[in-house]
C-alpha cells in the first residue's frame, strides 16, 4: 500500500513510519525541516527504494502542495494520509485561558486544527478511492467536559476531532478518521501509559483493514473502538 506521514520525525510519527516500512510498504515521510533527519537516516538508506523523506511544515499551504505533488510523483495515488504532526505550547500550560498567550493559541490552531485541513486540501486529488484519511486527536476533546489545564491544546484537538465528520459528510469516496493515539509516552506526554510502537502497531492495523473500522463511526481509538465527543 502506498502510504503518507505527516511529521514522521519522532514519536509516533515515527514509529508507524517504521512499521510501514517493516511491513513492506511504500512510505512519503513528511518532517518540518529540510534534510533527512538522523531518526530516519537508517531507514531512508535501508529502504531507499520505499522510502521518500519531504518538507511538510503544515502551517505552510504551498510546502504542503509541494509536499503532495513530491508524493504523487513517488507513489502515484496514496491510499492512505496520517496527519500526526501536532504541538502543544508551553505557554499552554503556563496560564488558564483567560489570561491566555494569543499568540500561542493562533500557533496551536495553525498547527494542530488548520495542519490537517491543509493537508487534506491538497492530498485528496491525489488519493485512490476508498482511500483512508487519518488525523491523531486526543482523548480530551469532550465538548462535555473542560479540562483547563491545556485550554488551547484542547480546543485545537476538539476542532480538528470535527473535521473529519465534515469531510466524510462532504467527500464520499474518501473516509476521514480522527483517532485517538491512545495516552502516549512522549515529550508531550512524559507520563503516557503506553509506547509509540503499540499506538503505530494499532494505526496499522486500522488502515490495512486488519481492525475493521466504519466511516460512520469516524471518531476512535487506536484500537478501531469508537470514542465519544
């Protein structure tokens, strides 16, 4: 299968990357930066012929047309997009909302809610029908619930959860998943409860079909169960 990653650099990006590419799969890695990174240097000599590393800075709309172009050149039609790319601001945690860093809140939305529409925009012509669209959310997006300690993280989390409802209401030959990575070891996360590796293990499994999922039950976890908004 022919697969993209956006923000492939570490975590959990990362570590599906590998999987793909363990697995014997075709992978276009996304990463901020220009250059291969050193986490992925080993791979991109090792699987050179399936693996393409790209810029793909998601607050930048014509680095991500360039990225999709660089992909549907490598890989002809992608059946599968992961928008892992995610970021949480330390000004985040360091004052309530109402005394919020603007600038922040602006920064995590461009990142964590605009990143995955970005990409969408310019990945969807390029991707084979009955094509998968995955974007990592989180658990703490419960519009009945209002955890303050990361008020922008969660917002931006929240927002980007509802975009794949609107995307499978608007586009039918493509499905959109938002999937909660379960509670991750990170640096995010310093306190997570499981590895990289288990969340890629079952990211895999749902866009190879392994765990069967339904578009009509577009907000999940790792493991293909549904989540609750």
């Amino acid at each position: 299968m022919r697969f993209v990653v956006i923000g492939a650099k570490r975590g959990l990006g990362l570590a599906l990357t590998k999987k793909l590419l363990v697995e014997g799969h075709k992978v276009v890695a996304g990463v901020r930066e220009r250059g291969i990174p050193e986490s992925l240097s080993t791979f991109s000599i090792r699987y050179g012929d399936r693996l393409l590393v790209k810029p793909a800075d998601v607050t930048n709309e014509e680095d991500i047309k360039s990225f999709a172009i660089s992909a549907a050149g490598f890989l002809g039609k992608v059946d599968i997009l992961c928008t892992v790319a995610g970021v949480s601001m330390p000004e985040d945690r360091a004052f309530p909302l109402h005394q919020c860093d603007v600038s922040a809140i602006r920064t995590t939305f461009a990142v964590n809610t605009l990143g995955p529409i970005i990409a969408v925009k310019y990945f969807y012509p390029v991707m084979e029908k009955g094509g998968k669209v995955l974007t990592i959310t989180s658990e703490g997006v419960g519009v009945r619930s209002a955890y303050p300690g990361t008020p922008a993280y969660a917002l931006s989390k929240t927002a980007a959860t509802k975009v794949s409802g609107v995307l499978n209401a608007s586009a039918e030959d493509v499905d959109f998943y938002s999937v909660h990575p379960g509670r991750v070891i990170s640096d995010m996360n310093p306190n997570g409860e499981i590895t990289a590796e288990e969340s890629a293990d079952g990211i895999y499994g749902i866009t190879t079909g392994i765990i069967p999922v339904s578009r009509k039950v577009w907000y999940i976890d790792y493991k293909g169960n549904p989540m609750e908004m």
